[in-house]
C-alpha cells in the first residue's frame, strides 16, 4: 500500500467515494440460467414508412412557405427567388450530410447522437439543449400562429387557450402513439401540398394573362445594394428549411432505408414550393407590400389570384400545417430526450412507458407543460421566440456539420451506406455558419435573449452533471435530519454512495515533462473542478533515467496530501511521446485518450494536436 493509503481507507467511514478501493476478479460460468421476466423484453413498434415519416417532419420544413418569401424579399427585393434556391442547393449538400451521419449513427438524437460519438458528454448534452430550445419554441411559436391563423375564419376564437387546447390535443395523440399521430401528420402534409399547387397554378395562370406587376417589381432597386441583398436575403432566407433536421429526431422509429428518404422528400418540397412563390408573390403583389412581411402573405395571393374562396382555404391550410409543426416538435422531442435519458443527461423517470401504449408519457406531458408554461410568461406575445428559433436551428444545423466532421476523422471504420466529400460539409457548413452571422447582425439583440432561454433549457442537464455535489448535499442533510432513525440513515447513505463511486471510477491522466509544483498542482485542481473523478495518474515519459525530474515523485506526494479526496499516481514511462505511444498507453492502462491530458504545447512540438486522439489541453 502506497504512503496515504491508510489515511484515505479510514476516510471510508465517512465516504468511500473518497477512496477508490482495490480491484477484485470473478468468474462467471451460469450467466445463460439468468431468466427475464416478460417486462424486461421490449414491445417493438411498428415503424413508420416513408410517407408517415415524411409527413411528420415535412409539415415542420414546409410550413416555412408561409413566411420566407416575405421574409426574404425584405432583404434581397426581387433576388428573393434566386437566394431561395441557393439555400435549396445548400439543403441538398446537407442532404448527404445527414445521410451520412444516419446510416452510420441509426440512432435517435440528431446532432447530439453525432456529437456524443465523436466528441464527449458535455459537448453533445450542449447541443441537445439548442435542438430542445428549437423544439420548445417551433411547437408554441406554431400553436400560437396556427390559431391566429383560425382566428381570421372565426373572430370570436380566444386565441392563447384555443393554443393550449392545441398543445394538449397533439400531446394526447402522442399518448395514444406514434403511428396514430403519424396519420394526422400525412392528412395535413397532403392536403397542404394539394393546397400549395392550387395556389401556385392559379397565381401562374393570372401572372401569364398579365405580367406587368412582375416586370414592375423586377426593376425596383434591390435594398442596400446586390451584394447586401445576396449576404441578408440569404440569412433570411435559411428560416425557409428549418425544420429539416427534424427527421434525425425519430430515425429509429422509421423503417430502415426511410430516413435517406425523408431527406430527399422535404428536399424536393422546399427546392419547389419556396423558390416558386416567391417568384409568383412577386408577380401578383407589390413590392412594397411584401416587404412590409405580411402575417398573411399566401393568404392575399389566394384573394387576389382566385378570390376568397382560395383565401379561405390557404387559411385552413395554414392553420393545419402549423399544427403539422407542433406535432413534429413533440416527436422530435420524445426522441431526443429518450436518447438522453438513456446516456444519463436527464432524470432516468422519464424512460417510464405507460402500459396500454407503451408511450413515454412523461417526457409527453413535461413537454407539453414547459411549452404551456412559457405561452403563459409571454402572455401570447411569443415574438421573442421568433429570435431563440431562428439562432438555435441554425447552430443545431452548424453542428451537425461538424459532427459530420468529426465523424470522418474519429470514426472512418464505421460502415456507413452514404458518404458526403469534405468539400459538401465544409461548404455546408460556411453556408449556415454564414447564415447564423447574417441573423445575427440584423437582430443583435435576440443573442441576449437566446442566451436566457438556453440558460433555463440548460439548466436541467447542468444539475444531472452536478449529481455527484448535489448527492453529496442530499448525504449531509439526511445526516442531520434523520440522524436519530440510523437504520433509514444507513439505507440512504449506501444508495448513494454507491452511485457516487461508479460515477467516480474513471481514470484520468496528465502527461507532465517537469516536476514544476504550480503545473502539477494545477492539472489536479482541474481534475477536481472539471471531472467525475477520483483518480489522476501522473504520467511522465523518457528516454533515459537521467531525463527523469529529481523531485517528480515528491511533489507528487505533497499534492496527494493536499487533496485527500483525490488518488494521485505516478507512472514512468519509458519511450518517445508521440500518437503511438498515446495509444498503447491508453490500451495498456484502460483509458480513452479523451481522458487523458496535456500543456499547451510550444513552436517545436513535433506533432499535431488532432493526430493525438482527442488528447485534450488544460494548461
């Protein structure tokens, strides 16, 4: 036993998470007589096909028909066509990089699925709360227009509770299952595209029998300047695919090849219908009036194209593929927050099936009131929401690219059925990336109100992260308070501490060239501030005995009497530091290199940091 064991074994009487224990072995030769009871066996479900799946998530990516062209052409002016169908080529390389990431990944969780298999927990879980902060805002932001939308057909409608009797009735149909609610979602997607393609041939037909208001809107001087009106239309413009990364969400609920599919389907929709009536807004309405982005911009085309009998029925349209878009929110969610569940990012009581659907009626309902309670601060005002949607599909489109990246480099073994060329991401990526500045800067102000919205959505995987402090307070309050009941006491105390030391049972390591006492002691101040862990193995390679630092190991020790709860080892190691060497000695001790731990390098560091593995810097 090394000097400081015996003192960190007393310690066990008040917390054996604070010493790492020794190791043990077992043999198991019976584990084929282990029965499970008939609970332990999951229900499959039947999946969706193509269309279903494509209904769900192509209500979501074409609802934006109702507002981009406006939206656009308040920026680029009659270029609105033309920026319109450069986002639909910037859809189609995103296509493949979905693709790519789906058949490799087959898994529910979108961008934080990608990111949790290339990166670490905390990168993925902070990519999980923008795709959850995009769900929560598109599915009230949806709900609230949609009834708006019916308010026009019936003045009297109460608009805020007909929007929570929205949201109950598509949080129920989720309750009752996926395939049910998936049959709504395709009578919508249906009835939306038919309505769509009347509404585009009667605008067509009265811009041939006279062209005269689009040659008039052609020559009005586009805002700001071309290149002005290309940069902004475009950011504008990117609002008009939300929804695509929708898909990635419930990929495991689709039947296998649907989801490459489903890709190409709300392509095709997005590459016709937003180009097209932007092209024909711009032929049966004013310029000025459509860059003054009316709430009804199909509406008035339907008036004027047809008459009001079109007008009526645009308005019902709208009003049910916006609800289209609030039941996407809920199945994207369910998909999403299971996943995290499972990877222990939010509290495992949302896993709980009911019996007679098999549904996850917790994350349902949890939704259902976070999206009723936020309707209700806002009083129904919900356009701040508009800002917290727009920048968190954006970064949520950016990271899935990078994933995508990441992906290729850190897992290029993976089989997969679809690869996208790094010049497909990378330009993907400028373009949304480009795409997310452009919002930025024609609303500075909605950065803040981003950041406060993604604080409180944060705020519930951050307290999972914290588990192990916050178990820790659970142990001393129930010390206090239950202190004269010893027996319940005991009970508490050994659940938890049972759960603290399998969170702490991983290993970290820190490669050090010197015995400095401020380098060293700061790596295990960072091990003790940043990770779950109890246990940091020093690591210090050489070629030669002479090239060993002389007081390495009695620092050493000072730092490990220093910080009791911590387990500080030594390893020499003999050999050349390089990528090699990392992974043998990953291999060899049993730690990912994302485990392990290095300075910031100077000029002369023979190597690269990305050929180390995921070695990460903290000095």
């Amino acid at each position: 036993m090394r000097e400081g064991a015996s003192e960190k074994f007393s310690q066990t009487q008040t917390g054996s998470w604070e010493f790492a224990g020794w190791g043990k072995s077992e043999r198991i030769d019976d584990l084929g007589l282990v029965s499970l009871p008939d609970t332990a066996i999951p229900v499959i479900a039947k999946k969706l096909g193509v269309w279903r799946s494509t209904a769900i998530c192509g209500n979501d990516i074409t609802s934006s028909c109702l507002y981009v062209a406006a939206l656009c052409a308040a920026q680029a002016g009659f270029l609105a066509p033309v920026v319109l169908l450069i986002v639909a080529g910037v859809l189609y390389l995103f296509r493949k990089v979905y693709a790519e990431v789906g058949s490799a990944l087959p898994l529910n969780g979108g961008t934080y699925t990608v990111l949790l298999n290339t990166t670490n927990k905390n990168t993925a879980a902070a990519a999980a709360c923008l795709t959850l902060l995009s769900y929560i805002a598109t599915a009230v932001i949806s709900a609230s227009e949609a009834m708006h939308y019916a308010h026009n057909l019936l003045p009297g409608l109460p608009v805020i509770m007909a929007t929570v009797a929205l949201l109950g009735f598509f949080a129920l149909l989720n309750l009752i299952g996926i395939g049910e609610s998936a049959m709504v979602a395709l009578g919508i997607f249906l009835f939306h595209l038919i309505t769509l393609t009347l509404l585009c041939v009667t605008s067509a037909i009265m811009i041939v029998s006279d062209p005269s208001l689009l040659t008039l809107n052609m020559a009005v001087p586009t805002p700001g300047g071309l290149m002005h009106a290309l940069f902004f239309g475009f950011a504008a413009a990117m609002l008009g695919i939300s929804g695509f990364e929708s898909s990635a969400n419930f990929i495991e609920e689709q039947e296998q090849g649907v989801f490459p599919k489903t890709l190409r389907n709300m392509w095709i929709a997005v590459a016709v219908f937003n180009p097209l009536i932007s092209l024909l807004a711009l032929g049966i309405l004013p310029m000025t009036v459509i860059q003054e982005v009316p709430p009804d911009l199909l509406a008035q085309m339907g008036t004027l194209s047809a008459g009001n009998w079109l007008r009526v029925l645009v308005s019902i349209d709208a009003t049910l593929v916006l609800s289209g878009a609030v039941l996407t929110s809920y199945v994207g969610v369910t998909g999403l927050v299971r996943r995290m569940t499972l990877d222990r990012c939010l509290p495992p009581f949302l896993l709980t099936e009911n019996r007679w659907r098999h549904t996850n009626h917790w994350i349902i309902i949890g939704f259902f009131l976070l999206c009723w309670s936020i309707l209700t601060v806002t009083g129904g005002k919900i356009a701040v929401l508009a800002a917290v949607y727009t920048l968190s599909f954006l970064c949520v489109m950016a990271l899935f690219a990078i994933g995508n990246m990441l992906l290729k480099v850190k897992r290029a073994r993976l089989p997969r059925d679809t690869r996208a060329s790094w010049p497909n991401v990378s330009i993907a990526l400028i373009a949304v990336t480009a795409g997310l500045i452009g919002n930025i800067m024609l609303d500075p102000a909605s950065v803040r109100i981003f950041f406060e919205y993604y604080a409180v959505v944060a705020g519930a995987v951050v307290v999972m992260f914290l588990r192990i402090q916050l178990l820790k307070l659970v142990l001393v309050i129930s010390k206090a308070v239950v202190e004269k009941v010893q027996k319940t006491n005991e009970l508490i105390y050994r659940k938890v501490a049972q759960a603290i030391d399998l969170i702490n049972s991983r290993t970290v390591i820190f490669f050090t060239k010197g015995d400095d006492p401020s380098n060293l002691n700061q790596a295990a101040l960072y091990a003790i501030k940043n990770e779950q862990t109890k246990c940091l193995k020093f690591v210090h390679v050489f070629r030669s005995e002479g090239e060993i630092p002389p007081d390495l190991a009695s620092h050493l020790k000072t730092i490990d009497r220093l910080y009791p709860a911590l387990k500080i080892d030594f390893v020499a190691v003999k050999g050349e530091f390089s990528p090699e060497l990392i992974e043998k000695l990953s291999k060899r001790l049993n730690v990912p290199k994302n485990y392990m731990f290095i300075g910031t390098p100077g000029d002369r560091f023979p190597h690269e940091i990305e050929t180390l593995g995921g070695v990460r810097l903290i000095l």
